[in-house]
C-alpha cells in the first residue's frame, strides 16, 4: 500500500519542493530526517518522541511561538509553553467548539497564566460542520511543526500520527502570515 501511495504522489510536490515521498518513513514509528526536514512518528509509547520534539522546538523559540491547533489537552506541553511566557512571544489560536466541548482542555490553565489565547469560531454545528483543524507551531519565522498530531499525550503514546519539522524561512513565514491572518478575527473567549 505504501509502494502505490508512494507511485501516485511522487510527482506532486508540497509546496516548498518536497515530495510525499521524502516526508514518509520506508516503516513503522520513530524519528529521523536530517537537515531541514525532520520526522517523527507515533506511536512511541511512553517515550513520547513527539513530546521531546516539541519540547526541542519550543525551547529554540529566541523571539515568538505561534500555534495552531485543533485540540490542546497535553499538561506537560501546556507547562512547557506557560514557562515560556516571559522569554519569547507566545500567542495560541485554537478550535472554540473543541476547547468547549474537550474537558481536559489547558486553555484555561494557559489563560490564567497570561498566555495571549484566542478561539476561532467556525459556523455551522454538527459532525459536517468545518473545523478549525489546523496543528501548527511556527518558531521565530525560521521553524514550522505540522502534522496530523494534535497535542495529547494519547496522541503520542498510542494513536498513529505524525509531526514534520521543517527548517525553512519561507515555509515558516507563510503559516505566520496565516496564523496573523486569523488572529485579529479570533475572539479573546468562548461566550
């Protein structure tokens, strides 16, 4: 099944050059890549690669961190991304009806502690209606983490995800300017 995704989305490239192919694995869990594009893929188990990865990540921030995402329910990422507060900018956007609805949400942890948070409100309600699906972490202008990983600690230990790091100023000053785009129509609470 991989040989045959890996024959159909060959030619296409993502956007920045890269093909399909040079961001997935040949099998299996794990981390590699080298240079400007890194992997790593869940599950690790009580490792949690993705965790350490994230945690390497946000600790290179030297100015600002967005993020983007979809759920946000990891206490020790909320923890790492609070201790930042102070060091460099940190501004979060995230799905309204996700922090809502998910009761182990950290928005509020991260609110308290005067991390700059606000909620995209999508219309519409139900299964069908569209989502605020984005998982993003951009550092400085230099640094994107994009992935199908939303940041939980089941997604790490158990679920099959993936993050990609890539290492690219022109990528990381796209999703910032997509992460701004959206950030003065984001409301500052969930009323």
């Amino acid at each position: 099944m991989l040989r045959e995704f890996r024959r159909i989305f060959v030619p296409f490239v993502c956007g920045i050059g890269i093909t399909m192919a040079m961001l997935l694995p040949t099998s299996g869990q794990g981390a590699g890549g080298t240079g400007a594009i890194r992997w790593v893929i869940s599950p690790t188990g009580k490792d949690r690669e993705i965790h350490k990865e994230l945690f390497e990540q946000i600790d290179s921030a030297r100015r600002e961190i967005r993020i983007m995402l979809f759920q946000f329910t990891s206490r020790d990422l909320m923890t790492h991304v609070r201790n930042m507060k102070g060091k460099v900018k940190v501004r979060l956007l995230l799905d309204a009806k996700q922090a809502i609805n998910v009761k182990v949400s950290v928005h509020e942890e991260l609110q308290k502690s005067g991390v700059e948070i606000r909620f995209v409100k999508m219309p519409g309600s139900g299964a069908e209606s569209p989502k605020f699906h984005h998982k993003v972490l951009v550092v400085d202008e230099h640094t994107v983490v994009t992935g199908s990983y939303n940041w939980s600690v089941l997604a790490d230990e158990l679920n099959h995800e993936n993050i990609v790091i890539l290492r690219d100023a022109a990528t990381a000053k796209a999703f910032a300017a997509e992460f701004d785009r959206i950030w003065p129509t984001a409301k500052e609470t969930l009323e």
